[in-house]
C-alpha cells in the first residue's frame, strides 16, 4: 500500500467529512452529468459492499443504498463530494437476478461510461478479501484494461477473515494483477464495519483526483 504522511490522511479526512449528496442515477449514456468534476468509480461484483464502502467513505449511513437484494444497481449512480469531486457507483456483476437482457444493459452502461468519461481518473474495484480474485472477476478486469482506465483493487469484508489471512490475499491479489496494464500496483484492504483502510483509501482518492481543501 502507498504511504501517506499525518497530514495528508487528515486533509483526506477534513475532505470527506464535507457534505455528500446523490446526485443522480443515469440509465442511459446522454443522461450522464455534464463531466465538469474529477470522478472516482466504484465497481464490483454485485455482493461485494459498496454501497457500504461508500458511506463508510463519507461518513453516512445512507447515502448509497444498499440492498438485500443483489444486483439492483442498475443504473450509474453520481453522488457529489461538497462540489470537488464526484463518487460514482457503477452497475454490479455476477449473480443479479435479472434478464440476460437487462443485465447485459446496464453493464454495456458502465462500460460505455469507461470508455468515455474524461474526468475519470481512476476505478476502485471491489473485491471481497473473503474470496479474493475469481473467474467471474476477469471479465471486470478485462473491461477495464481495454478501456484504458487506471485501476485499483480494493478489498472489502477484511473483518470477516483471521488475523494474518488478509496479508495473503493481498500479496496474491498484487501477483495476480502484475502483468494487467491498466492495474495499479498497490491493494487496500478495508472493511467498511470497523473502518480499517479507510483513511488510506480517502488519502489515495484525495491523491488520485488532485482535489485540495
């Protein structure tokens, strides 16, 4: 994991204590903001916590909303950071219960929103640390490489593991993505429950986006 100096992690903290808001949900390419704001994605597999990365994130419990369902993410969703940056929550993968139709367009939304957005400087895939990387992931990293964007695996639910065991998913989730070219070369592991990593990942946002107080 990259270091951060006190005061960077607290700037990150200052930033992400300032008012959060959803801005909309796009279910259609014309529909998305116009791109006047640095923006970080969130993608992952449809069970894997963003919505609770997310308000763990900004410090809110409902912010994004997380549902019992998996998979209802179907559209791309933008909340705004205090007007300096932009969360965006992009359509889960895997097991949405869903038409082969339906899920194959709102995943062609995110993709086609990778493609194009200029202001996207990086996305932050969710992986879930009690898994870590699986076939139904390539697909995502895939995508991903293809369109170009800077990357970044971040791995949720670490306080569901032993002591000792979310090192080694890491160090074997930084192998795996070695040779991927689009891949940033650093894991965080977080779990959005008890806050671990978090302050790491709102300094590497804070870093990634170029935002300042």
């Amino acid at each position: 994991m990259d270091d951060f100096t006190p005061e960077e992690l607290e700037q990150a903290r200052i930033l992400f204590a300032r008012p959060a808001t959803f801005v909309m949900g796009a279910a259609k390419i014309e529909q998305l903001p116009e791109p006047d704001l640095p923006e970080i994605a969130f993608a992952g597999r449809s069970n894997v916590g963003k919505s609770s990365l997310i308000n763990g994130l900004v410090g809110m419990h409902k912010l994004a909303r997380a549902s019992n369902e998996p998979g209802r993410t179907r559209e791309v969703n933008f909340f705004d950071l205090d007007g300096r940056m932009r969360l965006v929550d992009l359509p889960g993968y895997g097991w949405a219960k869903a038409s082969k139709a339906t899920v194959k367009k709102f995943q062609d939304l995110g993709r086609d929103y990778l493609r194009g957005r200029v202001t996207l400087k990086r996305v932050y895939l969710l992986i879930d640390a009690r898994h870590g990387l699986k076939k139904v992931d390539d697909e995502a990293l895939d995508a991903l490489d293809l369109a170009a964007v800077s990357y970044q695996i971040v791995l949720t639910k670490a306080d569901k593991l032993k002591k000792g065991e979310a090192e080694k998913v890491q160090a074997a989730t930084l192998k795996a993505i070695s040779k991927r070219p689009a891949a940033y070369p650093a894991v965080i592991v977080t779990s959005a429950e008890k806050g671990d990593g978090l302050p790491e990942l709102r300094a590497e946002i804070m870093r990634t986006t170029g935002v300042t107080l």
